[in-house]
C-alpha cells in the first residue's frame, strides 16, 4: 500500500507542471492574437471594407474660427506619410462644422502646410447654424510625409466652431 500512495503522491507535482506549460503556452497564443494600441495611430480606427480594402481616418483636431479670410485652425493638423497606405483608392476631407450664431456662411478647407498650398477639392462651405458633417470631393494628397492643416474663413467674422475635422482614406 506505501508504495502506491508514494506513487500518487508524484504524480501530483507532474500534473501541475503540465498544467502551468500548459497556462503559458494559452497565454503566448492569446498574447500573440492582441495587438497593442498606441494612441494617435491609424491602425486602432481602420474597417475592413473586403478583403483587400482597408478603410481609415486620420484625425485633424477641433477648433474656432472667427476670421473673414483664410486662417489656420489651431491644433487641427495632422502628418500624413502617404507611403505607410499603399494603393490609395479614395481620399476625402471630413469636417463638421457649427455656427452658434447660424446667420453666416461658412468655408473649410485642408491644407498642405508642408508645400504651402490648398488640397485641391477640399473646401467646402455650410451655411446656417448646422452642426454638419461636410464631406469633400475626392482629393489628392501629396507623396510622402506631409503636415495636413485644417483651414477655415467665415462669411461675417462670427464664430465657427470646427466640430472634428479628419481625413478618409481608402485604399486597396
């Protein structure tokens, strides 16, 4: 009888050392699934659209305006390394935009700070009070690492409030 008692007794310890392997190897597999976030990234905002697209905004930052002429928004800019996305298939230029004051025409527009001019068929105008999600033409941004700014002008010089602005890339 001592001897099959001694000899359960060492399976014990076996069992809990196949288990604890076991634990680990779980975790290293789960580990692995987990991609960290890391705030400011693209990645932690992209949608698969099918297989092979990819769906993805860039956020531009919030704001308030109250000049008649063309003026960057403080804060709302972003870099954007055209090179890190591939194929891009659609580009557009979002904002929303509010006027408390909702008696003035309203214009946004994006900005290529880095090369010192407008992102061709991204403004648009909003007139009334709003909120409203304007959402551009499809634009073309420039190759390589740029400083994308938010830019707006208002019809009388009254406050606009730039809501969120972003940029929305599709690509192949």
């Amino acid at each position: 009888m001592k001897s099959k008692k001694n000899s359960s007794f060492s399976l014990i310890p076996l069992l809990v050392f196949l288990l604890g392997i076991t634990l680990i190897i779980l975790g290293i597999l789960l580990f692995q699934q987990i991609k960290p976030t890391v705030l400011g990234t693209t990645d932690t905002a992209t949608t698969s659209v099918s297989a092979s697209n990819k769906e993805l905004y860039i956020p531009l930052g919030t704001g308030i305006n109250t000049s008649t002429d063309w003026t960057d928004v403080k804060g709302a800019a972003a870099y954007i390394d055209t090179r890190l996305y591939g194929k891009l298939k659609k580009v557009t230029f979002e904002a929303s935009l509010g006027v408390p004051s909702g008696s003035q025409t309203s214009y946004v527009r994006l900005f290529n700070a880095t090369d010192k001019h407008p992102v061709w068929y991204s403004e648009m105008t909003m007139s009334g009070a709003g909120p409203e999600l304007l959402i551009s033409s499809a634009v073309t941004l420039d190759s390589g690492n740029k400083i994308y700014q938010v830019q707006m002008k208002s019809q009388l010089g009254s406050p606009t409030n730039l809501l969120q602005g972003r940029v929305h890339i599709i690509t192949y």
